[in-house]
C-alpha cells in the first residue's frame, strides 16, 4: 500500500437518493467505455447546484468496487490540498496494483507515473481499463491569485486505458488546464441538451419534498420552481425548504426569485429587513458561517453570537437559516454531536459577496479570539482543537500573513499538531502560508516544509513521543542551517532538543519542489539573478519561466518549431535568449513573455548559447562547429567564431570579457569577445595536439562551469573526467573524475570548494575539488540529468532531467556538504576524549576517522587494518589512537595534528575478531577479544602483552572507569566479569544473566553497570555484587551501544530501532530520544557530547542538552581570542595584500574552515577582505585564518605579531 486512504462514505451519502438522473449516468459510462481504448479525459461540468456529487455518487456505484476516487472539498479536513488528492487517487490504485507502489516518485509526478505503469503492465496487454474519479476539481487548493494549484498533480493526457473522469463547474480558466479541457470528451448539464433531464430532475425533488409536509405545495407552485430552477437540483431543494417554512398563505409564485443567486440574494435582502436585533444577530451568524472552517454546533454559535442568553442566540440563528445550512458531525470535544455549516460553496460564495471581504475578515478575526487562539485557555479544549486545525488558515484569511507565518514554525504549535492531529494538517499549513507569503521569508518556509515531509514518516511513527522539535531540529542542521538560525526560525527559545545534533550528518540534498510540466525532455535550465525564478528549455518546443517556491509558471514562451536545445538569461534577469534546431535563436521578454526577435543561423542547428556579462553581445553555437556573436540592440551578426570542427555543445562567458566554448571534438575554445581571437585551444584528453574532428563520445565536452572569480573553468569529457584550467595561461591544473560515467551538467556552487555534476544515469554527483573526491551521488532523477544550476547563496540547487522533471533542492551550504566525509561502511566503534575536543570512528570501510567536535570536520583518516575495524579508543590528551579489527589485528596510531603526520605501530593481534579497546590514564592500553582473552600492554611492550583474565565465551566488549581501577568485561552467553585493576592479586567479582550480553558501560565511580540485553533490555546492576538494581525499558530491538555521562546521572543507548536514547540512572525514567535514519551501532560521551555511529557510515555529534553543557559553547569559549579595531584594520590591510584577488582570498578562507555562505562578496579587495574577516569574526576563527595565511607566509612579521596576540 502507499499511503491511507480517504473515507468518502459520509460525502456520498449526504447526496442521498438520486432522482431521474438515469439518461446522465448512462451517457458518462458510454463516454467512458469510448474514451477507454485510447485513454484520456472525460470532464462532468454543470453550474454550482446542478447535481454533480449525486450523479458521480451513483456513477461509483456501478463502476467496478474500488474504482479510485476522491471527492474535493474546500476546508473539509485537507480534501481540497493537490498533494492529498495525489497521495489519496495513488494509494487507491496501488491497493488494486501493490506491486507497482513506488513512493520515492516526486508526488507531483507520482500519478501520472503510476498510471504509466499500470498501462503498460496492466491494462494495454489485457485490454482492460481503469477509471478514476475526481469531484469538484474547482473547488481544489488555489494560490493568492486564485489560480488552481492542481493542474500540475494530474496528468494531462491519460495513458492508454486509463481515463480520468473529473466533475467541475465550467472551466473557464483553460489555461490553467493546458491540453484537458481543449482535448476532453465533455457532458456539460448547462448544455441545452440536458434542460429536459434537468427539468425532470428537479421537478422529482419538489414532488418529493412536497408530500413530506403537511400542506403539500400545489401543483401550480411546483410548476413554478421548476421552471424558475434553471435545472439547479440546489435552488429546487433550497426553495422547497424555504418555502416550507414560509406559512401557506405567503407560498405564493411572486416570491419566487428566477435562479439559483437571485433567489440566495433574494433571502439576504429580506434578512436585511428584519428589525435591527433580529438582523445583526442573523447577519453575524451567516458571516460567522462562512468563516468557520468547519460545522459548528449550536452552542458554540451562541457564544459567538455574544448574547447573554447564549443558547437561545444560537438556536434562534439556526430556526431562522435553516434552509441555507446542513447539518453534520462536528469535530467537537463530544463527538456525539452535531454542528452546522452552509450547505454548499456556492452559498458561501454569495454571501461572502454580500456581507463584503472586511466583514468576513473581522469574523475570521473573532474567531481568531474566541476558537483558534494560541496559545489557547488550557480549560477550554474543543477551542484548543479548532485552534490547532486552523489558527493559521483563520490568520491568513484575516490578513495577517505574518501571524500565519510565526504560528506554522512555532515549534510548540508544530509538535501539538503532530501529537494531537497528524502530520498531514501541518503539511497543509505550511502549504498555505507559503502560498499567501511573498520574499525571501518563502523560500525558509519551504525548507521547513520540506523537513516535515522528509521526517513525515518518522513524525507518524514517534507522533506520540513529542519527537517534532528534535527530528526538524536535526534535518535542518544536516540541511545546513546553523543552530542558531534554527532556534530563531523555529521559535524553541531556551527548550532546544535534549539530544540534538552539534553538526549535520550524510543525509543528501533535501527536494523541495519538483515541476513536471513540460511533455518533453528538459534539456537547460538556469536560475534567474535574484535566485527566485528559472528558465528551462524543453524538447517540447516551450521555454517556461518559474517561480522557484510556488512552482507557478509566470511565462510560457513558444514559437520555437522544432526542439530547444539551450537556454540563457541576461544579466538583469529581464530577458531570456533560447536555441533551437529549427536553426534559429530566439529573444524574450520575460515580462509579457513575447518574443522580441528572431536570430537565424543560417540554416543550421542553433546548439547553444550564452550572453555576455554586459548583457550586449549574444553568443550562438552551431551544429558545424561554428560560434556566432550578434548584437543584442540591433540583433545583428557582429563576428564569427570558427575553429571547432564539430558540434558545440556548451558555451559560458566570463566577467573579463571571454567566451569559453566546448565541442564533440574533444576541445575547449577560449576565446577574447573583443578581438574575436581564439586565445587558447584546450583539450579533454590531455594531449597537446589538436583535437581530432572525428572524437569518440568518450572525448566530447559535455559541460562547462566558471570558478567563481571567473579566472579558471571546469569542463566536463563524455567519460565523466573533470578538467580545471587556468583561462589566464591555458594550463591544466587539475583533472579528476575519469571513468565516472557520463556528466551531462556542471554547477559550481559560490564557494567554489564543491562541484555539482549532473550524469546521464539520472544521478547528481557532488564532488570535493580540494580532496579530489567524489563525497555524494544522489538519485535525482529517472533519466539523464540534462542541467543544473545553483541559487548565487549556494543553498539551492535545480536540477533538470529528460525524464520531463526539473527538481528544486535545498543543498545548505558547506557545512552540510562536508558533513558528507563520513565513512563508506557501518561505524562499528566510536570514542570521544575527556574534554570532548576529538573524537575517532572505526569503520566497516577498514579506516578510522579523526574528528574535530568543533568544526565537524574530519581531521584524518587512519589506515591501516586489512579488515574491518571493530574497536577503538583515543588517549586522553588525543595524541594516540589504539584500534582492533575483525581479523584480530591491533595497531596504535601516533598523531601530530600540527604537522598533520600519523605514524602507525603494530602490535601482537588477538586471534579473534578485537572486541574492545580502553587506555589507562598512565598510558597502558587494553585490549580484548572475541577469543575470550583480555591483554594489557604498553608502548614498550606491544609485541608482549600482559593477560590480565579471560572467558570461557567471546567477549562482546569492556568498560573503564576513569580512574582506570576497575574494568568490566561481558559476553555474549550472558557473562560478567568485574576486574580490579588496582589490585592484581584481587580475584574478579563474575555474575551470570539470562541471554546475550550485546553493550556495557560502568560509572565513573565504579559503583554501578548498565548491560545491554540481546533482547533491547538494560538492566542497571550494583558493584561489585552485581545486585539487580532495576531494568529500563525504551528501545524495541537490540541495543549495540552504552555510555554513561561523566557526571554518572544518565545512561545513552544506541539501537537497532534507529534511536539514541537517555535515560535518568537513578529511575530509569526517559529524558529523551534522537531518532536517526538507521541502525546505530555505537555510542561514546564525555561532558556535554555524544558519538554514536550509525549503519550509513556517519558519526552523529550530539550535544547532550541534559548536561546543561554546550560543547559548542565550551569550544567556542576557547575559540574567542579577538583584536583591537586598529589590529583587525592592520589584519585586514596584510591579508589584501598577499591575497590581492576574490578567488585567492575565498580560497584562503576555506582552507581556514571559514563558511562564506551567507557573505555577500563584492567590490575592491579591500571590500572583500572586510566583508570576509566580518564573517570569521562572527565565527570567532580570527586565529584559524591568521594562521593559515603563516602555513604560507611563514616569516611575515606582521602576522606572527598578530598571532602572539591571538594565542594571548
């Protein structure tokens, strides 16, 4: 199954019994059966009240069971949300087709896609068909400017056997439904043909409401609603009922208005009419009505009514409305109860009309006040309710789009929504909002909202734990987002996480919006200048202009007659450039989206193009090889470029005024644009001759990418190698990359330290330049990714694919990019020093990582081992590093970080798979083994180590105590042992439990052990006794890893349920619960920090909130040493000096672990150099970047003066 599926029973049966509709149904099956072979659309239109729901009720009635569909409400729970309506048609035709479920699919693309399949597989072979049910597409979701965001979520052209049946009032709006209603078979009830059914129909349900009552009408009467109903089922039911009320001297034809919005408009002017109290009261109550977001009950629109006699306010609105009102279930704190609500949209719409947009808004806000505060009055909680499902909408509605804002990322209105509703409604919030936002305050919106979706399935899971705060809390941080940044956005004030993540971890770009417009490959796409829009060129013939957040197409440019095959945007963003094979080139104003001239190539394919950074010159490449430059003021040719001999496949310009240009036949062109002279001429094989014209695939240029500054270019060969060169000389400095596979796009991304590669298996590669390595592949897209481009902050990223899609990422900056320096295999080990400065992982991968708990980063890499290593532990001061593996061997690594050298020691192996690894404060070190031996050794004596015991079984692992005086070791047969090391003539103290043993650890006092059952139990259990002290429970499945704080107050577990946990020694109670996104294996802490290692290779960094103690904190306390005003403008003066250039002075920052990713850089170099060591001041790293330039600059007096004075 993918996903819950919606209960409709109560929508269909409120229509009730369907009166003299046969002739209708039997023309939507026909048209059905008809349009079936082939596939397609079959559209159900008829105004507002003609009877649609009832007649499609009956059509399911007689399709076959299960047939998939879905009834649109506004405001009915999320009934009306695209993404719901995706997710709900999915799963039910997953239920029919399980085999065919793929929820990894973007849900926009996700339905079309699956109904793609289903054909294929299902219906084309066996000649069969599926329909799919959809009422009241006009009534979906729609953004600020009232355009319906469904289209996107629908396919336009059904697949064979598949047709959508969709009910709707007219569509008038076609252009938000491209290629559906120009191509759909259409039953339109407004249509002539349908007045007599209408009629009948409507005459059906007067005869029927007339015999209910005790004074039927006559048949004169009826005669007269009928012919004054205009075929509308909801004006005949609506009148009967009216002038049922009505004493029958007063049911008279004169008072019966002609159609459905005269007649509603009819019954507010006589409202209008009643005396003052009796009018206010009813007024107020219709202008309640159509605010409330749901059916109220009667007393609740006595209190809102604000009468003194509440009950009687309420009662007397609804005697005096009940025909404009149904009656339903209300989702009140008594479910037994019934509420009201107007009985149709329509009816809504009218009197929204009438009554005017303020006074609806001063109801929404009213209730704001009364029903959906926040935080609510704790006695009241059927309003806390009503506020957590729509406090947000009411504000929006009320015009208070910054309230909305602030409430939909408050974290404790978050975590209630999820605790008491589900996920889905906060989805639904943020959709919202996001919608009625505008600015850059959007695209933070939209990063939480992708949080919650990537967590959706975990926040369901832990939905009663209180998990909300700690799963966003840590997908932002592996997004990027600094911790600060977070608890700013999220509102957590001084509640952070109890266990929250110091740093990000692996996780991968999260999507944040997937566009599937286009019926072709996408084949370019680039960001506008403001990072807001995109520009994409399609096979399709269509340039299309987006909007980045709401994914709202703002212009579709066509006239193209053949496939584009590049696009571009000048400088200012207001005009795009595109080439086609048509042999043309075409100009565009984005603004109108009208084309502004006509470029032609003289009969041959126009392959790429780009724009100079002036903004005056065109630059278009030709299938023959050759470049043409044309003036954009008078679109005339002004030169050509000839030197390739093949087809030009990419062309980029650079801020010095070059052109830079690659081709099939294997080389790079740079060219100077002025004096159209080719200055340089580059090849992708490395070879000084020229480039052959006849190049195989695996030599042509593929793609290209400027370095920022603008001074060297990246290009990509068909064999997936990456080529640096310097555009000043022409030299090659770096090539990476060989045999990768085909890359198809380049982006770099604004600091220049990471390389986005888009390949042809539909994977988008993330390479480190300055390592040489590729440290992530992402599955993007299910084909070839043609293009991809940052935002100019680097926070984002869009990628483009011939499988029809473009897809918005949010990549984070650097930091969640180095986060990707994890291990290649599960972390098996992991520990941390006193001081919680380093920490070391040991891995499946057979290497050990170092790590700065500071910064994240990685600062070695130990190898070493021949197998997986298993066990390890670093020496207090950090200067040693002892690890055992599987295949028993043991080494020691001695580290000088400062010289940034290892050198490694062997020592005798075990001769089994090394268990555990401790280092006593005097420097011995202890190992022990799955062969039941424990060795205590020192330098001196690697070769020959002391056996302090040993156990009959294998030894899962040991436990130290600080002080190094005793030492636990357990087994897997449920074996304990307690040795003094203190004392070697004292016999171990041994207990025996039931089942495995798995994890341990002992308390610094050495008082207590907490050991890890097989089956995820940890018993608590005193020293040296091994008295049972008590058993916690929490985790579900085998815990692989304990610690126990230095302050010997809790206890952490590491498990296969994918959590770390702590739990309180003294009571076993929960404190709190990190989920991950797979099987931790290890865990270490020391004060403040948690290290625990997980299945995907990644060293979580857990700051240990309960500690009151920030490592971070801690660390940067040690980080501030800062300088005078007048010795940061001599640091500021020296360092524009050595590093007189943007490019220089970016690189001499990363190299110092500085993040530039919120610095705007720009202007002269001293500029630059402001707006640089403003950040590292902030950063608190002035003595990280002071001393990286003396790695360089080793004898410049002033910076070894400027470093006294930083180490002071």
């Amino acid at each position: 199954m993918g996903g819950a599926i919606n209960d409709f029973e109560e929508e269909r049966s409120r229509h009730g019994e369907l009166l003299g509709r046969d002739n209708v149904v039997e023309r939507l099956l026909w048209l059905i059966e008809d349009s079936a072979p082939r596939g397609g659309w079959v559209l159900f239109l008829g105004s507002a009240g003609a009877g649609k729901s009832a007649i499609i009720s009956r059509l399911l009635d007689l399709l076959p069971p299960h047939t998939p569909h879905h009834f649109i409400r506004r405001d009915h729970d999320d009934w009306d949300r695209p993404d719901a309506v995706a997710h709900n048609l999915c799963a039910q035709v997953e239920r029919i087709h399980p085999e065919l479920t793929d929820a990894e699919q973007p849900v926009e693309a996700r339905l079309g896609e699956l109904l793609r399949r289903v054909s294929k597989r299902h219906l084309v072979p066996r000649g069969d068909k599926l329909v799919v049910v959809i009422d009241g597409l006009d009534e979906a979701a729609k953004d600020r400017n009232g355009k319906s965001l469904l289209p996107p979520f629908l396919p336009r052209v059904p697949p064979k056997g598949v047709v959508l049946l969709g009910a709707s009032r007219p569509m008038y709006r076609r252009h938000e439904w491209p290629g559906v209603v120009e191509h759909a078979r259409t039953l339109d009830l407004d249509d002539e043909e349908w007045a007599p059914s209408n009629e009948a129909a409507c005459r059906a349900i007067c005869e029927q409401r007339s015999r209910s009552l005790p004074a039927p009408f006559d048949a004169s009467l009826i005669d007269v609603i009928v012919r004054s109903a205009r075929g509308n089922m909801l004006y005949a039911s609506g009148i009967c009922d009216w002038l049922a009320g009505q004493p029958p001297a007063q049911r008279t034809a004169a008072r019966i208005s002609q159609g459905l919005t005269p007649f509603l408009r009819q019954i507010f002017d006589e409202l209008r009419d009643l005396d003052e109290a009796r009018r206010g009261l009813i007024l107020k109550g219709l202008g309640l009505a159509c605010a409330a977001r749901e059916a109220l009950p009667p007393h609740v629109f006595g209190e809102l009514l604000g009468s003194d006699a509440m009950t009687a306010a309420g009662d007397e609105f609804l005697r005096a409305t009940f025909h404009l009102l149904r009656k339903e279930p209300a989702h009140w704190h008594d479910n037994s109860q019934f509420g009201y609500r107007l009985r149709h949209e329509h009816v809504r719409e009218v009197f929204v009309n009438e009554l005017g947009e303020r006074v609806i808004r001063n109801h929404h806000l009213h209730l704001l006040g009364r029903l959906a505060a926040w935080p609510p009055d704790e006695g009241d909680p059927a309003g806390r309710r009503y506020a957590l499902r729509h406090a947000v909408m009411h504000r929006i509605e009320a015009g208070d789009v910054d309230g909305a804002q602030h409430l939909c990322v408050d974290v404790g209105y978050l975590d209630a929504k999820c605790r008491e509703l589900d996920v889905t409604s906060i989805e639904r919030d943020l959709e919202a909002v996001i919608g009625a936002s505008e600015g850059s305050a959007t695209f933070d919106l939209t990063a939480v909202l992708a949080a919650v979706r990537a967590e959706a399935t975990r926040l369901s899971a832990y939905r009663d734990q209180g998990l909300l705060p700690s799963l966003l809390y840590n997908r932002l941080r592996c997004a990027g987002w600094p911790s600060e940044e977070i608890a700013r956005m999220l509102h957590f004030g001084e509640n952070l996480p109890p266990l929250r993540l110091l740093h990000g971890v692996r996780l991968g770009p999260t999507p944040l919006r997937t566009f599937c417009e286009p019926t072709k490959a996408i084949v370019a796409c680039v960001v506008s200048p403001d990072g807001r829009c995109a520009l994409s060129a399609s096979a399709d013939r269509v340039l299309r202009y987006w909007a980045l957040v709401s994914g709202e197409v703002l212009a579709k440019m066509q006239g193209h007659s053949d496939e584009l095959t590049g696009c571009a945007l000048t400088p200012d963003g207001k005009l795009a450039l595109s080439t086609s094979v048509d042999t043309t080139a075409r100009l565009w104003d984005l603004a109108t989206g009208h084309c502004i001239g006509v470029l032609d190539n003289c009969g041959r394919w126009a392959t790429a193009c780009a724009i100079s950074h002036d903004g005056r010159t065109l630059v278009v490449g030709s299938d023959n090889g050759a470049v043409t430059l044309w003036d954009r003021g008078s679109l005339q040719i002004i030169g050509t470029l000839e030197g390739h001999s093949d087809y030009v496949t990419v062309c980029i310009t650079t801020p010095a005024g070059q052109l830079i240009s690659g081709s099939r036949d294997a080389s790079v062109r740079i060219w100077d644009l002025a004096s159209r002279e080719c200055l340089f001429e580059l090849s992708s094989t490395g070879a000084e001759r020229s480039p052959s014209p006849a190049a195989s695939e695996q030599g042509w240029i593929t793609a290209l990418a400027l370095m920022p500054g603008g001074e060297q270019v990246l290009a990509a060969s068909g064999d997936g190698t990456l080529s640096r060169w310097d555009l000043a000389v022409g030299q090659c400095l770096q090539r990476v990359g060989a045999g990768q596979g085909r890359v198809d796009a380049l982006a770099i991304l604004p600091w220049g330290g990471h390389l986005l590669c888009g390949m042809a298996d539909g994977a988008i590669a993330v390479w480190d330049l300055a390592a040489e390595r590729r440290i992530l592949r992402l599955a993007a897209h299910a084909n070839a990714v043609s293009a991809c481009a940052a935002t100019s902050d680097g926070r984002r990223m869009l990628s483009a694919s011939h499988d029809r899609s473009a897809r918005l990422w949010e990549l984070g900056g650097p930091e969640s990019l180095m986060a990707q320096d994890g291990h290649a295999a599960p972390v098996t080990a992991a520990a941390v020093t006193l001081d919680g400065r380093l920490a070391v992982s040991a891995s499946e991968d057979r290497l050990l990582k170092l790590w700065d708990t500071a910064t994240g980063v990685c600062r070695a890499t130990l190898t070493g081992h021949a197998d997986l290593v298993t066990a390890c532990a670093i020496s207090p001061d950090g200067r040693r590093v002892l690890a055992g593996a599987r295949d028993g061997g043991v080494l020691l690594f001695h580290l000088d970080l400062e010289r940034a050298e290892v050198r490694v020691e062997t020592a005798k192996p075990h001769q089994k798979l090394v268990s555990g690894c401790a280092f006593l404060p005097d420097g011995r070190m202890i190992t022990a083994s799955r062969d039941g031996a424990i060795w205590i050794r020192s330098e001196a004596t690697l070769d020959q180590p002391a056996q302090i015991g040993a156990h009959d079984g294998q030894i899962s692992g040991i436990a130290l105590t600080p002080d190094g005086k005793r030492l636990m070791s357990f087994s897997r047969d449920g074996a304990v042992k307690l040795w003094h090391l203190a004392d070697a003539s004292r016999a171990p103290s041994s207990v025996r439990l039931t089942g495995g043993l798995l994890a341990g650890a002992i308390t610094p006092d050495g008082r207590r052990a907490v050991l890890a059952r097989a089956d995820g139990q940890i018993e608590v259990r005193e020293l040296p006794s091994f008295g049972y002290v008590r058993q916690i429970p929490g985790h579900t499945r085998r815990v692989f890893g304990c610690a126990v704080s230095p302050d010997g107050a809790r206890v952490f577990t590491a498990s296969e349920d994918e959590t770390v946990r702590a739990f309180s020694l003294d009571t076993g109670r929960p404190l709190g619960t990190l989920v991950g996104t797979s099987w931790f294996r290890c865990v270490a802490a020391c004060s403040g920090l948690l290290c625990a290692g997980d299945e995907e290779g990644n060293l979580w960094m857990i700051v240990d909130g309960l500690a009151g103690v920030d490592p971070r904190a801690k660390t940067n306390a040690r980080r501030r040493p800062t300088l005078s005003d007048s010795d940061r403008f001599r640091l500021r003066k020296r360092l524009a000096l050595l590093y007189d250039t943007e490019h220089t002075a970016r690189r001499i920052a990363r190299e110092a672990g500085i993040s530039l990713q919120l610095v705007k850089i720009s202007g002269s170099i001293i500029d630059i150099w402001d707006a640089i060591l403003e950040e590292v001041r902030k950063q608190h790293r002035l003595a990280d970047i002071v001393r990286c330039a003396l790695t360089e600059y080793t004898d410049d007096d002033d910076l070894l003066e400027l470093a006294q004075k930083l180490a002071r």
